[in-house]
C-alpha cells in the first residue's frame, strides 16, 4: 500500500520533519519552523553518558521526544493520535491500516538498522514519516540531510522499529493526526496568529525557569562546568570531543540546529504578525545561532596534546556566554509574550 497523493515534504530535524508530512498530507502546509515554535521544542538537556564507558553524556538542544508534536497540535487544535504495538507483525499491521485510511504514519525508529543510514551507532529516538508499506519495500520520509525520501526494505524498518538500543528508545510506536479542523485549512495564518505569543510564553516561561542540573540553562551551564576535564577524562580525547562537535552539528538533537529553527520560527512570526515588536529579538538569536556555530566550530577542531585542556576551557566559556545571553533573550521575550499571548490576531 502507497499513498497516491502523498507529496514528501522536506526538513532538518527528524520529528518536526515527519509532523510536517503528516499535516501537509492532511491537508495544511505549515512550516517546519513553525510547528517546532509552536512546539516549544527548544531547550537544553543533560543525560548521562548512555555508554559508561566513553563518558560522554548527551547533550540536547531540544525537549524531549513526542512531546514537540503533542505540543504544537494542540495549539493548532489538531488530533495527534500515539500508539505502541506490542510486537512487530501488530506494528506491521497497524501501519498497514492506517495507510489504508489515508494517514501517514509517522514511527519511532533506531537508525543503526536504517539501510540509507550512514551512522553505525544506536540512536532510538529518530521519527520517520511512513507513506507506503508491504512485504518487500517500505517508502518513508527522512530529513534533507538523510536524502528526504527512502525506500528501504521492510525487514530494515521492522528491525528499526522493534530497537530498544539507543537513546530513549520507543519500540513499535506509531503517530498520526485525525482529520484536520476545518478553520486550519480555511484561514491557517489566522490559527497561527493567535496561539504564536502563547507558545513563546510558554517557552519563555520554561526556559527562564530553575528546573535543576539536567534541563535549561542550569544544564547549559553544568555541561560549560564540566567540559575543560574532558581532556583529561575521556580516551581517546580527540576523537570524542570532536565526535560531539560533530554529533551537535549534523545529528540534529545538538545546539545550533534547534536554535536555527527556533531563529526561523521567530522571522516567519514577525512575518505574520507585521510589526516590529520581535525584530530585537530575532536579531538577537540571530547571534545565539552564531554563537553555538563558533562552539560547535571549537570543538571540531580539538587537537588535545599539551594544551587540550585550555582549548576547552575556550569551549567551556564560549557557553557560558551562550548560557547568559539566552537567559537574557528569553526574560526579554517573556515581557511581550506575557502581554500579548491572548490579544485578538
């Protein structure tokens, strides 16, 4: 079974990527940058190393799994259906049903088991949107950067499907939204419009909060604390430090990525709302981007040897100055989020 109207819809980040090709196929476009703000997907989080043995902890720039989709369908008013299967042929037949009604299916995988995927670690927190299935061949939607749409073999994607390795794996689960409101689809910009402030409220809100050493910019901090020891903590130093430096910038679940989409959620409201009110602070994570780059730009070019532990501290201060300045950007958003979250569009 293969949708014949499905139109794939391309994106950066995994899970705004597969929400995006649900909505669209259901019958809105709306960008990905939009969903992730109205998603209040960005954030900061420290896990535990999930390999003690390498010592490295994951180190996200967004909130946790699912919860960027549930977040920005509510504020559409939009039906996000979740479900686990117990076993693969349930998963498999569950798919099958939904594409069948016309969904597209969007699934928890671990991409070491992707065919098309280059990495050869376990990460279980990827989304894929599903559009077509059987026996033989699965046809699915990935980010820009994995090729956007694959075609893989289904034993691939049942294996991917049924991972519990990785980080926060989520085995056999599937997404889809219902039928779309009918004033979504009449007058989008006008649905935008009035739920845009409240999302920045409610991230304003989140991310300006005490919520301990693992979330927000008390992790941020913890994370420029700790990184100048990586020189003398992990082995081989090089090849980690400059593994998250790349992870950060091209897996997606680092700093810069999320906070390029969150800088283009705030132009596309300034769009919409035509005033002037968010241009500061469009300018402002303009630079916070800028910044995470110049970071993420250190760490790639890590060398170690004598003086390891001095380029880090380097690392470690160009966060801390990343910390203050979105702690000051998002008080500053807070302000004008609080006043305006419920005017009238």
């Amino acid at each position: 079974m293969r949708l014949a109207t499905f139109q794939p819809q391309l994106g950066d980040h995994c899970e705004t990527t597969t929400l995006r090709n649900m909505i669209h196929h259901a019958g809105v476009g709306i960008s990905e940058p939009m969903l992730f703000g109205l998603g209040q997907g960005i954030d900061f989080q420290y896990w535990d190393a999930p390999d003690p043995r390498r010592g490295v902890p994951m180190l996200t720039g967004r909130i946790e799994p699912a919860v960027v989709s549930r977040n920005a369908c509510s504020a559409l008013g939009v039906e996000l259906r979740a479900s686990q299967a117990p076993d693969s042929e349930s998963a498999f037949a569950a798919a099958v049903e939904l594409l069948d009604a016309g969904h597209v299916v969007g699934v928890s995988v671990d991409i070491f088991h992707l065919d098309y995927f280059s990495s050869r670690s376990h990460f279980a927190s990827h989304y894929i949107a599903l559009y077509g299935l059987d026996d033989s061949l699965a046809h699915v939607v990935d980010t820009g950067q994995q090729g956007g749409a694959q075609t893989l073999p289904t034993e691939s994607l049942r294996r991917a499907r049924a991972s519990s390795e990785g980080f926060m794996p989520s085995p056999h689960l599937h997404l889809y939204v219902e039928q779309l409101p009918e004033r979504l689809v009449t007058d989008t910009d006008a649905v935008l419009r009035e739920q845009i402030w409240n999302a920045i409220r409610l991230t304003a809100e989140r991310m300006t909060a005490e919520r301990g050493p693992r979330r927000g910019i008390g992790a941020l901090r913890r994370a420029a604390s700790e990184i100048a020891g990586w020189s003398d903590t992990l082995a081989p130093a090089d090849e980690m430090v400059q593994g998250v430096g790349r992870f950060w910038r091209f897996a997606g679940t680092g700093g810069a990525n999320f906070r390029k989409l969150y800088h283009a959620f705030l132009i596309e409201a300034r769009q919409l709302y035509e005033d002037s009110e968010l241009d500061p602070f469009v300018e402002d994570f303009g630079d916070v981007r800028r910044q995470w780059d110049q970071a993420i730009d250190m760490l790639m070019a890590y060398r170690g040897a004598d003086d390891g532990r001095k380029q880090l501290e380097a690392v470690a201060a160009r966060l801390d100055a990343i910390a203050d300045a979105e702690q000051a950007l998002f008080e500053g958003l807070l302000v004008p989020a609080a006043k305006r979250a419920g005017e009238p569009a």
